[in-house]
C-alpha cells in the first residue's frame, strides 16, 4: 500500500515558490465560496511519526483565513471526556456547514495506539474500524466532506528525520520516546497502518497517501488535494451517498392493516388511592437508587416521545421531585435552531450526554428524524430511513459506554387526545400548551402511527428495547415509566458494584 509514497517525490525551491502564491489564492477563493454551502469539510492529518502532521497542519492555518477553520488536536482523553462515551468529544468538534474542520489525532488515533500497545488483537481492532466507518458514513450521508490524508514515510526516511530533529537543540523536543519506540517497531506499526487504511478507505471517504520525506512536495501536494476535493463538491453538489433512486424512495412505504399500538390495552388504570401509595414507594425507591447511581457513576438518558398530550410533561413531573436537582437536566426538542440544523442531526443530542451518574431527560429526542420529519417530508426517504441504522449505531455506543437508555412511547387513543386538547383550552396556564399545528397533526394520525410503528420495528435493539406506556389513563402510565426506570437503573447499578 505504501510503495507509491517511496518513490523519493521532492519540490525544488524553485518550483515551491511558483506554486504556492497560486495555491493559496485558490484555496481562499475555495474557502470563500464554502461559507455559503450546506455542508462542512473535514480534513484528518494523519500518518508516520516525524513525517510532518504538526507542520502541515501549522501551515493550513497560515494559508486559510483561520476566522472560517477550526484546527482541533486530540490527545489523551480529559477527566470530563471519560466519563462519556469515546465519541462524544469527537461529536462536540464537528464543523458547523460552510467550515472547515482541520483534525490533528482523530478517532482512528486510539485505536491504532491500542493496537501497537498490545491491548488489541486485530478482530478487536476490525471492530473498531467498524464503527469508524459507521461514523464516517453518518456524517457523509449528512452531506459533509470528508478528506482523510495519510502522510507517510519509509524507515530510512523517518530515522533520519528523527535525526535531524535531535541534532538542532531548538527541534530535539520534538522527538519523543514513544517516537523513537515506534521507530524500533516500523513494520509492526506499518502492518497496522496498513490494515487501518485497507479497511476504512471507501468510494466515499478515500484515504490519501502523501509522501512525507520532503516538506515541499508534502505541504503543495496536501494543499492542491484539499483544493481539488473542495472544488469538485462545490460543482458537483449532492455527494454519491445522497444519490437515491428516481421515485426518491429506497424502499416502499407499505401500508398495514396492523400496528403495534393497536394492540396496547388502552383500558389500564390505577385508583386514585393505589396511584398515591405507588408514587410514594416509587420516589422513595428512586431517590435511594439515583444516589447510588451516583457513587457508582452510573448515568441515565431516558428519551420521552408520544403523542401530543399524551403526558410526557406529567412523568417528567413526576420524576424529578425524586432527584437530586444538581444531577439532572430536562432537554425540551423542539425544532432546530440555526446552529443546530448547520450541524448532523445527532450533534444537538450528544452535546448533552450527562456526566458520569447523573440524569439526561429528552423530552422528544432524535427520532424527530424519522417520525415528524418523515411525515411532514421535512427529511427525504434517504435521509429517514438511514437515519435508523444512524441512531441504532449512536444508542448503542451509549449502551457499551454503561449508561441507562430507556425509550418511552406514551400512547393515546385520537379520542382521548381530543379530550385533553378541549380541557387544556379551558385551563389558562394550559392554553399555551396548544396550536393549530396539534389539531392539523391529527390529519396524519394514521401516518404518524405507521410511522411510529417501523420505528419501534427498527430501533427496538437488544440493548436499546422501547418501552409501549398505555397512557390513556395518567395515573397508570407514570407508574408504569416510573417502575420501569426503577427496575431497569438497579440492574444496572448492581452490574456496576
């Protein structure tokens, strides 16, 4: 794989000079016209020790207007970045559309470190690979461009750059022991390498290989690649991920005679009585065990979605008086702000992760994608329906990390939804609660249920299950969300004793 980056490609001072005034106009008029496009550049630098990640990267900087770049270098995870899951802070640094992100150490940074360590054999390696190219793949689906460019250097090459660098006593900083380590194992850390860049290198996110031994050819040919790509999406438009068929459906939408909300007993009810001394027992069980949770480092997300009046504010009500309020938050979704929707649709969702043992409550969440996105057609077929596999993927990194996810449907029937809007008419410190909006979402009611339905069929995982409430009676559905929570928090404090 790496022979063509070998070949002692060099840059006469000369040639250097000619090209790199000409280079640097284009790639600001690039970076101009990028502020105005509905998608954002990432560029991840790469490659062997000493083959000039950092100057390259320095140099970028200095070419680019740095107002509309953003340079991010990952190193060892900080306190705050353990106690989430691996690509949180990898979520919180996406650029905004119209930016451009510049990634010194990226996510394949830990992966091949673990490796070479010994921490990993090569299939747990390949699985982590895996997940770098489901990643990968959400934000390309998602419009972004990625360009991921690999510098490289032979073993003869990197042992004299290590020694030209010990031999200036203002540059001998730079070589580190872990250097000279990965020196004595080049070939190991090549076979890794190579089998990084084999396996993650796609159609839609090529690897680059750029020949590092002369710092000339390395910064022009890094520099017109950036240029080249930026362009050809600014012509091109829509990249190939997006590309769907001409009816603009992947698959059909089939209508079904049956849900699975059809088939909820809609009649379940708690007395006012036994509703009283649940609520009590409840709270007690979950003040007892959210304290716990916290010695434990134990963290929660609980994701709230239903139908409009369907009581999602009344079991958010009736958690919180159980809790710590130092150790919650309530994140109320609604539609994305300007900063928002610049970004993935999931980006909004992992800025608020919660720290290790505390709460996260989404009072709806990110299966807006694919439940009133779907069916207002705010999201096209493309987008929806990949967005499962994309949801699936992130729900599951939560999981792996050890934090709680439950998923409550809250369900009505349209004649009890109607009821409730009609009483909230006449409660003043209700009215706001209702739009014209609520009334033209029950046009869609069955829409909406179809739509419900393929998400519960395709994102009811193993390790992310849904949870169907009956709601139609209050008392009995924040009971039920309550003990579920109870229930589901304890098995998982006491797997973490």
């Amino acid at each position: 794989m790496f022979e063509v980056a070998e070949l002692g490609n060099k840059l006469s001072k000369e040639e250097y000079a000619e090209q790199v005034p000409v280079l640097r106009t284009e790639l600001l008029r690039a970076q101009e016209a990028l502020k105005s496009a509905s998608f954002p550049v990432i560029v991840l630098i790469s490659g062997m020790d000493g083959a000039g990640k950092g100057v390259t990267v320095n140099l970028l900087n200095e070419w680019l207007d740095p107002r509309y770049l953003r340079t991010h270098a990952f190193g060892q995870p900080s306190d705050e970045e353990r106690e989430r899951p691996a690509y949180w802070r990898f979520w919180r640094a996406l650029p905004p559309k119209g930016l451009i992100g510049l990634y010194i150490g990226s996510w394949y940074s830990e992966p091949i470190a673990q490796r070479m360590r010994g921490k990993f054999n090569d299939a747990e390696l390949d699985s982590h690979l895996l997940r770098i190219k489901s990643f990968e793949k959400a934000l390309v689906d998602d419009g972004a461009l990625i360009i991921k460019l690999w510098l490289h250097l032979s073993r003869e090459a990197q042992k004299k750059r290590f020694k030209t660098l010990e031999s200036d006593a203002d540059t001998a900083w730079r070589v580190t022991a872990q250097d000279k380590n990965h020196l004595k194992r080049y070939d190991e850390f090549r076979h890794i390498a190579e089998r990084t860049l084999r396996q993650t290198s796609t159609g839609e996110v090529p690897w680059i290989i750029v020949e590092g031994s002369d710092p000339r050819y390395r910064s022009v040919t890094v520099g017109q690649h950036i240029l080249d790509r930026i362009r050809a999406r600014l012509e091109n438009g829509q990249p190939p991920a997006l590309c769907v068929p001409s009816n603009n459906q992947l698959l059909p939408i089939l209508t079904r005679p049956q849900t699975l909300l059809g088939h909820l007993d809609l009649n379940c009810s708690l007395d006012s009585k036994r509703y009283k001394h649940e609520l009590e027992r409840t709270h007690s069980r979950l003040n007892a065990l959210s304290r716990e949770a916290l010695k434990q480092k134990v963290s929660s997300i609980i994701v709230l979605e239903g139908w409009d009046a369907a009581g999602k504010g009344g079991v958010i009500r009736r958690i919180v008086p159980a809790l710590d309020a130092r150790h919650y938050q309530i994140i109320p979704t609604g539609a994305p702000t300007d900063e928002e929707s610049a970004h993935h649709y999931l980006w909004r969702f992992w800025r608020h992760i919660p720290r290790a043992g505390k709460l996260t409550v989404y009072d709806r969440s990110w299966y807006g994608r694919v439940l009133v996105e779907r069916v207002e057609g705010i999201a096209s077929p493309a987008e929806w329906m990949r967005a499962y596999a994309e949801i699936n993927d992130f729900e599951e990194q939560l999981t792996d990390h050890g934090t709680v996810l439950l998923k409550f449907w809250l369900h009505i029937d349209k004649d009890e939804q109607l009821r409730r809007f009609k009483a909230r008419e006449k409660t003043s410190y209700k009215q706001y609660k209702i739009t014209e909006e609520d009334y033209r979402n029950r046009e869609k009611w069955c829409d909406y249920e179809h739509a419900v339905n393929d998400m519960v069929e395709r994102t009811s995982t193993e390790y992310a299950p849904w949870s169907l409430i009956e709601g139609n009676d209050k008392r009995y559905a924040r009971i039920k969300a309550l003990t579920i929570f109870c229930d589901t928090l304890e098995a998982a404090i006491d797997k973490a004793k």
